[in-house]
C-alpha cells in the first residue's frame, strides 16, 4: 500500500472512531437527561471499559456498584484439613496454580492451606500472623522449661510477647520481677504464686486451671507448681513488649551472685559469713523443690496488697451464643489488671467469631484446642488468611478486620487477649443494623428483609446457617 493510500485509511479510521464516540456520547447523553445527577457524576468519574454497564446503571437511578463490578460469589473454602491424605495438597485453586513438582513437607502444607492454596480473596501484602509454639526454641531446665515468641519469631507481634511454662510438681521459677507487667493464664495444673509490693504488702495465692494472674511492672514475686496436679502444671505468660526476652529477667540468684559479699553481709546485718556462704555462683531459673503445703502468707506487719493478684476465671460462667460461648476477664472484674485483658471463646463446629475489629488494642491469640481459620483485612485491599491449631500463635494488630471460623469437628477453644484493660470490639453486623437503612442499601444492595433482620445486639459467635 501507498503512503498515499496509507494516510487516507488512517485518516479514514480515524474520523470513523470520533463518529462513533460522538454517537455514543449522544445516546449516554439522551439517558442521562432522565437520570438522576448522581448518576450522571457515576457516568463522568466512569473509568474506560465500563460504558456499557454505566448505560444499564443508569436506568435504575442510584446503584452501589454503578462504577465496579460485584464481588465474587464463589466459595473459598478451606481445601484441605491437618488429617487430609498427605497427597491432597496442591498449590491450586480452581483454575489458578499448579501442582508442586519440587521438594515438599506435606506435613506443614495439612496444616496451612490456605498459604498454599489461598482464597481468592486475598491479596496484597499482609504480615506473617501465625507462630507456633513448637517452632519456639526451648530452654530446658531441672524441674521444667519455657519456650517464647516474640517479634525475632512474629515480627507483626510488636506490642505483646508470649512466654509458654512447663513447671513439675515442686518446681519452681525462681524470685524475679520483670520491667514489664507479667499477665498468666493457666493451663494445666495449679501453680502458686507469692509477691510484696512496692509498699511491703505481701500475697500468695493459687491459680488452678483457667485462671489468671497478673503482677504489675517490677513487683518481686515467683511461681510454683503444687501437687495438685501430679505433673505440675503449665501456664502461658503475656509481657506488652514485642521485643521483651524472658531470659532478660531480673533474678534473685543472678543478682546476689554478682554482688560483693562483704556487700551482702552488710546489707543483712550478718556477723556469720557462713549464713550467705551458699548462694548459688548462676542464676537457678527453674529448679526442684517441695510442694508447697498452704497458700497463706507470713504475717506482715503492712499488711497483704489490697487486691488481689489471681483471678479465678474457671469459675466464672460462660456466656453462651448461638454458635459458642465465650468469658471475659478485665479490669471491671479483675481490678489490678490495668493492662492485660481476655476473652476466652468456645466455637461449636460449623460456627464463626463474628466479622469485627479492636478499635484501640492489638490481639494475640492463643489457640488451645481444635482447628480454626482467620482472615485479616489490613485496608487497601490487603488481606491474608491462615489457619491454626492447638498451640498456634496468631496476633491481629489494632483496627485490622478479622474472624475466627471453626474449620474442624471438634470445639474450636482459643485466647483474645489485649494490650488494654478492657475488652471492646465492634461487630458488623451490629454496625450495619444500627446504620440508617437506605445507607447500608446504597454501599450493599442488600434488600429490606435482609437489612430487617441484621442483629442489633452483638451476636459475638454465630453458628452455622440453618439450612
């Protein structure tokens, strides 16, 4: 062809797609003189390629989704469970991925489906949001171990560190006080434990299973398995710093081994060298000892601290939902706990923790038994799921969006636990069924029934849909 010839067909093309525009611009223009203005601003911010779905918005006036498409409506189950078939998993989801062809730990990939095969609503950039336990190296002593996490382990935990104890019978962690307050949550076992505050106020007590106690910045105390439990007792351990090192702790046995003795002997007052001459050269940290035999304290001339530092929270009734149940221990039942609170929640199978966020505190979780999924939406747009058993650590950071599915056949029982002295959410159904009807129809679409029946009391833990 011609340059000639080639000019006048570009030309020609050309002149044949403004014709066009103008055309459509004309037809648009005829709808939009019968539409509402809000309509005609959806067809003026219109990105490209969505002309032909602005015309049909149009003719119904306002339309949530006048300038998107809807949301995708197919399921994205969890594909696999940690008692699947070894084979089952596969890096794919229905169309996307492809099988894994190269080295593989089938045994992790159980336990993590939805990293391997994530729903398709994910996306973006959203922080690792689980640890376990197991994966924590352990300290192993005489008489019992601790294993930690902290942000070296989950670096999206920056405001809470968690410390798992094991203590035999007898056993005991030594005299200590930390830079941090020390929040504990029982889980096996009875453990007691002494303190003398600032003031010279002294404290024991006992925490059986599913009991608290809390001991505010540097206060001295220790912790001791009875034999209530012939295999002692273990508990979990809260400190609100991500970066907090439970080997950093202040001990008795570390502190006085590195003090002068001539120093000691003044300090008590001591004419007999031989009555210090046996303080140990290392810190003892955990070592055996002889249950103790009673929970009460030596008399104190100031007095015990007037609150108590244990809180029983096995004893205190569950709320119970229509998918679960769930407790909760704050400062408005357990006063001293001015900065550590819990909800303990139950999810029958089927059930859910409802779609919420934490408008002021951050959430580290603690999975105690059963199997469970959660979603964390961080705002724009990115979101990331994981899944969890007993013994996981997962941790929500403030304002994130999130749930808590049970994806087993068993109750899903886990730990909330908050950098604050209350527990507080926001739910969304409760949200939207507070919201002026006609606002939730514009953003949703949903219809009169559906908005007539969106709950306006929490309704915390939801069961399965009734069929």
């Amino acid at each position: 062809m011609s340059y000639k010839y080639a000019s006048f067909f570009s030309y020609s093309t050309a002149a044949m797609i403004q014709l066009s525009s103008l055309l459509c611009a004309i037809v648009l223009a005829g709808m939009a003189m019968s539409a509402p203005a809000s309509s005609m601003l959806s067809i003026a911010l219109a990105p490209s390629g969505t002309l032909q779905q602005l015309a049909s918005s149009t003719v119904s006036g306002v339309d949530a989704t006048a300038t998107v498409t809807f949301a995708s409506t197919d399921p994205n189950d969890e594909l696999w469970g940690p008692e699947s078939d070894p084979s089952v998993p596969t890096a794919q989801r229905g169309t996307l991925g492809a099988p894994i062809i190269g080295p593989t730990n089938p045994e992790l990939e159980l336990q993590n489906a939805d990293l391997l095969a994530p729903p398709t609503t994910d996306h973006g950039d959203v922080p690792n949001a689980k640890w376990s336990f197991s994966l924590s190296h352990n300290r192993l002593q005489t008489g019992g171990w601790a294993r930690q996490e902290n942000i070296n382990q989950l670096p999206i935990a920056t405001s809470m560190a968690g410390v798992n104890f094991r203590l035999e019978a007898g056993a005991i962690r030594e005299l200590h006080w930390h830079t941090t307050a020390e929040w504990a949550y029982v889980l096996k076992g009875t453990t007691q434990v002494t303190a003398v505050d600032a003031n010279g106020r002294n404290f024991v007590g006992n925490a059986g299973p599913g009991d608290l106690w809390y001991f505010p910045p540097g206060v001295g105390h220790s912790l001791q398995a009875t034999a209530d439990d012939p295999d002692g007792s273990e508990f979990l351990l809260i400190f609100l710093d991500g970066s907090f090192n439970e080997d950093g702790t202040f001990l008795l046995t570390d502190w006085m081994s590195h003090v002068p003795f001539e120093a000691i002997l003044k300090n008590f007052q001591s004419t007999n060298p031989e009555a210090f001459s046996h303080i140990p050269a290392q810190q003892l940290y955990i070592f055996p000892g002889n249950p103790p035999t009673t929970d009460t304290p030596p008399e104190d001339p100031q007095g015990q601290v007037p609150q108590s530092f244990v809180f029983p929270l096995s004893q205190v009734n569950a709320t119970e939902l229509s998918g679960g149940s769930i407790k909760i221990a704050d400062s408005t039942v357990f006063p001293v706990s001015t900065t550590v609170s819990v909800a303990e929640v139950t999810v029958n199978p089927g059930g859910m923790r409802e779609l919420h966020w934490h408008p002021t505190t951050d959430e580290w979780t603690l999975f105690i038994e059963g199997e469970g999924r959660m979603t964390l939406f961080a705002a724009e747009s990115n979101a990331a799921t994981f899944d969890y058993q007993a013994g996981d650590i997962g941790f929500v950071p403030a304002n994130y969006g999130h749930y808590v599915e049970n994806t087993g056949n068993t109750t899903l029982r886990y730990l909330e636990i908050f950098n604050g002295d209350r527990v507080q959410d926001i739910s969304l159904s409760q949200w939207l069924a507070l919201t002026p009807p006609a606002l939730v129809k514009a953003h949703l679409d949903l219809d009169d029934d559906t908005i007539a029946k969106l709950p306006k009391v929490k309704p915390i833990v939801v069961g399965p849909v009734a069929q």
